[in-house]
C-alpha cells in the first residue's frame, strides 16, 4: 500500500509544481514606467504585483527616455532589458511606449511607428507561450509640452496609430488615458503622473489583468 501511495505521490509532484508557477507578468516602458526605480515598490507595475499578489511574478523592464522607434534617438530595441524581457519568457506582456517618440527629432520617422510597434509585439510573442496575452497601453495623457513631448501628436495623431497597431496585432488594450484625462495635478510636469497617478494606474491594470 505504502508503494503505491509513493508512487502516486511521485507522479503527482510535477503537476502541483506546475499549478503553483506564477503567471509571469513584464512591464515595457519608458520613464513612466521604470518610475522611481525598477525595483522600487512604488512603481506602477510593481504595485500591480502586490495587488495581483503571490500567483502571479511581476517585473519591470521600463527603461527611462526609450522610444519605440527603431530608429529614435534612444530605442528600446538596444537596451538590455528588451532581451531580458524575452528571456522571462512572460505569460504577460504590457507595453507603454510612445511619449518619447512624440519628439520632433523622433517623430520624424513616424510612418515607421505602426510597423516598428508590431514588430516588437512579434519579437515578445516569439518567447511566449501561444496562450500569452500582450496588452498595448494607452498612455497617460500629455497635459502640456515638456522635454520636447509634443501633446497634440501624443494625444490625437499617435493614439489612431495605437488602435490600428491593436486591431492588426490582436493584442489586447489598457486605457491610462481616460483614468488621468482630468486629473492634470497628478501630472506635475504635464507628462509623468506623480505617486497618486501611479497608484491609479495600477489599479486600473490590476482590474484588467484579472478579467
């Protein structure tokens, strides 16, 4: 009896493992998300990983000043953390790009946005399991220009683009916009959200990860 039972013990062990990974979750973003520190706390997605709690592993990849642009003057595509986000191999991707590529100098080569944009999708799907979920970001609203970003391209032009990348990609959709449109004090410098403004953000992509 005490045979079988370890035996049946043994063929159980890999599928409780299995039940108790958590759902790997990455953040990729600029200076919103990276926040006051990748791995400070009070950083947005880090805040959706004490909300979301234990079953699910959440980590940020925000690189501070980062275009989407493959050919902006700082892209993501050549930091570190976009191959660290492949090697998470993550069941959940959230990207947040697109503030800094509203720069005149970025901006430029807006024609390339929409296919630049699909093709990191591809690229974080390539390392995903073919259930994984991407979310594409809306950002947080631009109240005034500020470090060269341009809120008229960010707010209008750049949002059209977004939903053309969402209804060609498949990805899933995060509204940040519409939580802060009207809140410009939790945008001190007209473009990052303060920790009230983080705190919201959180909360809204809390609520939509568990749908």
């Amino acid at each position: 009896m005490k045979t079988y039972f370890s035996l049946f013990v043994l063929l159980l062990l890999p599928f409780l493992a299995l039940a108790q990974e958590p759902i790997k979750v990455a953040f990729v973003g600029n200076s919103i998300t990276q926040g006051p520190g990748r791995e400070n706390p009070k950083s947005y997605p880090l805040q959706v990983g004490t909300i979301l709690g234990d079953a699910y592993l959440v980590k940020n990849f925000g690189v501070s000043g980062r275009t989407l642009l493959k050919k902006g003057d700082f892209p993501y595509w050549n930091e570190p953390q976009f191959q660290e986000v492949k090697d998470f191999r993550p069941d959940v991707v959230l990207i947040k790009l697109g503030t800094n590529d509203s720069k005149p100098q970025n901006w430029a080569h807006k024609a390339e946005f929409v296919q630049d944009y699909l093709d990191l999708i591809s690229e974080f799907r390539d390392h995903m399991p073919k259930d994984g979920k991407v979310y594409v970001i809306l950002p947080v609203p631009v109240t005034r220009e500020n470090f060269g970003i341009n809120p008229e391209i960010m707010n209008n032009e750049q949002r059209l683009m977004l939903f053309e990348i969402i209804q060609k990609s498949g990805a899933e959709v995060i509204d940040l916009y519409t939580p802060l449109m009207d809140r410009p004090e939790l945008l001190a410098d007209g473009v990052h959200p303060n920790e009230e403004g983080w705190g919201i953000m959180a909360r809204v992509i809390s609520r939509r990860i568990r749908m």
